[in-house]
C-alpha cells in the first residue's frame, strides 16, 4: 500500500528505507524533513515518522531489495524520486538495488556488499595494499587455530558482517581462541547476513592503538571527514562500545596520514558517492582500517557531531544521495559526549529505570533510557549493545569537562531492579 500526500514547493524527493528506533534516529528524519519530501519504505504503517514524510509505502520486506525496488519504480514514476538513503546496516544492500532499479548515486549493489562483507572488504583493501590487519576467513575451529598461528597473538575474532562491535573478541593464545571461538561464530544480528561461501569468522591480527570512528560524506569520488569519534572500549576482552567523543576541533581532520589512508580506502573499495561510518586504529606504524560501512555512524555519533560542528549529517546525507553539494561549513565549535549505560549482572529484571532531571549537570544535551520496566537484561558479553539500559549525551569545551558532564549524568541515573 502506498501513501501519497500532494507535492509542494520544490524540494527534492527522497526515498528512505526504513528509520530504526525513534531514539537513535529520529533527529535525522525531522532534519532531513525540512528541506527534502520524504517517500518512506517501512513494513508497518508509519507512526511517530508520519509529520516527517510526504508519503509512504508499506512492503513485505525492507530487507529484499529487487522486490523494494519494483516498488520504487512505481514511486517514481507518479512523483520522480532524486535519491535513496538507508542508514541500517542491515538494509543498505537492500537500499541499493533500489537506487540502482531507479539510475541514482550509490546503486552498485556490488560495491555495498564488498563493504558489508568484511571478507571482501579484506580483499579489496589488500589488492590495493591499504594498511590493515592481516585477516584470514574461516569456518571451523581447526581453520580458526591455524589462521591464529599465521596472525599471530594476541588476536581478533570478528564476524563476518555483523555490526557494533557484536560478536568481537580479543584472544590472547590458541586456548583463548578455542575457548571463544563459538561466541563469535554464533552471535547473531537481528537481520540475517548470507555469505557466497561458508566462512562466518574472521580471525585477524590484533592491531592496538586509540580506535577512532570517522564518518564522512563522499560526492564523486571525494572523501570529506566530517565527524572523528574517539571510541570509549569497555568489557574486556570483549569490544563493546560503552561511549564515543567528538571534538569539532579534533586535529585528525587535518591529518595527512589518516587523509590519505581514507582517500586510498574509498578508492579501492569503489565507493563514490554517499555517506561512510569508517573504523580506523591509530597504530605505531600509522593508521589501520579496521573496518567500513557504508551508511552513517550509530551510536548517535552523527548527532554528536551535529552538536559540536553544527553540520547537519541528515541533510548532508540526503543532499550527497540525491547528487546535492551538502553544506559541510562548522557552525561551532565544541566536545560532545556519549556514555552507555549497563546493569551489573546477567539476566537483571528491571523495575524502572530514569534519570533524576534536578540532578542533572550542566552541559547534558540529553538523558534518555532506553530499557522498558519489566525487561530482562545483562551486560556484556551476554548482553552487549541489546543490554543497554540508557545514555547520556553532554557538550562542553573540552572532553575533561564533557567526561565530567557524563559523570554527573551518571550519578543522576537510577535503576531499580525487580
């Protein structure tokens, strides 16, 4: 079924596959709203997205992408669509075929699975001699043990083509690794991922250094870096992504190390046009890639960036896919801050869960919780990105006053358990 509202002005149209949880995404649909006309493809009639679109489709699925795209035929040629944009991991290969069915940037449905198979990804990096860890494909714990031998330890299990640091772990020896080596095959992510070959786990060289996140907008084959977020680690040896920082000012913007790295990275993946989340660890010897995706950041890093550059990463994003210069000029310049809240042990029923607002500090942007009473919840590994309970976001001048901003935050939480 598809919803069309009367065109107005001359704002482009846009299609979006799908929006995610209204907490992490919702800023980016109001943002885009404003100058663009929003055609929604969900699996549900729309509820809290409907002030934000011009129209909407209800399809079987977001996640198949030929059947999406005869849909969007039909779409386009009642009102013409400009671009397509999905920010989901899981549906940006679907969001693909779409683009491509309709001739528009960031239609190679090749080029998005080479980034969400980080096998290939692998591959293409090493042709093109990108420095990166050295990675071995596998299926089955011997393959694992003797790629473990060939990397060296310690060493990282990683799945395939899952996200948010799911399933990761770092192994110090061959007993680690047959020890964990099930955890990371068997994480699963909400979407099913389906690989040309049997080989889910990646067993690669543990590379160390400060992890960075840098998401950038890519408009004819040139990478601009518009937001570096310094990665807060925790839960050893598993990686969870407990927080992130953004400085405005963060000197790796301008580095020219970092910048060719990326531009080389871009270039031998065969992305040209649209929005990338990259992974980067700052060795001894430089920087690494760890990994790319081709979608903006989660973990509300954009938002981040929003607020301490001023750029607008939905309108940006938007602009870039339907072939737009976006506007990428600071605005201000400050440090903002993420932390992810957790209970402290497995299977924890939770009676509520809130932040007290007069206890609040200064400089919090927002404080929100994400886990319902009643839930059932663990931290990592049993619960990793799924055992969040809530998060704080803060703005300062620097990040010693943005990580006390957080601190404060932190005390203001209150959890109650059943």
């Amino acid at each position: 079924m598809t919803i069309r509202r009367p065109a107005t002005g001359d704002r482009p149209h846009l299609l979006v596959v799908a929006t995610g949880m209204r907490t992490y995404r919702e800023y980016l649909l109001r943002s885009i709203s404003t100058r663009f006309r929003v055609h929604l493809f969900h699996t549900a009639e729309p509820t809290w997205e409907v002030p934000f679109l011009d129209g909407w489709t209800v399809v079987p699925s977001t996640l198949d992408g030929p059947a999406m795209a005869e849909a969007a035929r039909k779409v386009h040629a009642g009102d013409p669509v400009e671009g397509v944009l999905c920010w989901d991991e899981g549906r940006i290969l679907a969001a693909s075929h779409v683009a491509e069915a309709l001739g528009l940037r960031n239609g190679d449905p090749a080029v998005i699975w080479r980034l969400r198979d980080k096998a290939q990804t692998r591959a293409a990096l090493d042709a093109a001699g990108v420095p990166q860890p050295r990675s071995v494909a596998v299926s089955t714990l011997d393959e694992a043990v003797a790629a473990g031998a060939k990397v060296g330890y310690p060493a990282v299990l990683k799945p395939r083509g899952l996200g948010a640091s799911l399933g990761v772990l770092r192994v110090e020896d061959e007993a680690e690794l047959r020890a964990g080596f099930a955890f990371t095959r068997d994480t699963k992510a909400p979407d099913p991922v389906v690989y040309a070959g049997d080989e889910p786990v990646l067993v690669e060289e543990c590379v160390t250094g400060e992890e960075i996140s840098v998401d950038s907008v890519v408009r004819n084959g040139v990478v601009a870096p518009l937001f570096i977020a310094r990665k807060v680690v925790g839960y050893p040896p598993y990686a969870e992504e407990v927080g992130h920082y953004v400085d405005a000012a963060d000197p790796l913007l301008d580095d020219p190390g970092l910048l060719r790295v990326m531009r080389d990275t871009h270039a031998a993946l065969g992305f040209e046009d649209g929005w990338t989340h990259a992974e980067y660890m700052l060795t001894a010897d430089g920087p690494k890639v760890i990994e790319v995706n081709g979608r903006l950041g989660g973990d509300m890093i954009p938002y981040l960036g929003l607020l301490a550059t001023g750029v607008d990463p939905g309108l940006a994003a938007a602009a870039v896919a339907c072939g737009r210069a976006p506007d990428l000029e600071p605005t201000r310049t400050r440090v903002t801050g993420i932390r992810f809240f957790y209970v402290d042990e497995d299977d924890t029923t939770l009676e509520s869960v809130g932040f007290d607002e007069a206890r609040l500090p200064a400089g919090t942007e927002r404080a929100v919780a994400v886990a319902a009473p009643g839930a059932v919840v663990s931290p990592p590994p049993k619960g990793t990105v799924w055992g969040r309970i809530a998060f704080a976001i803060a703005s300062a001048a620097d990040r010693d006053a943005c990580a006390a901003a957080l601190d404060g935050a932190e005390r203001a939480l209150s959890v109650v358990e059943r």
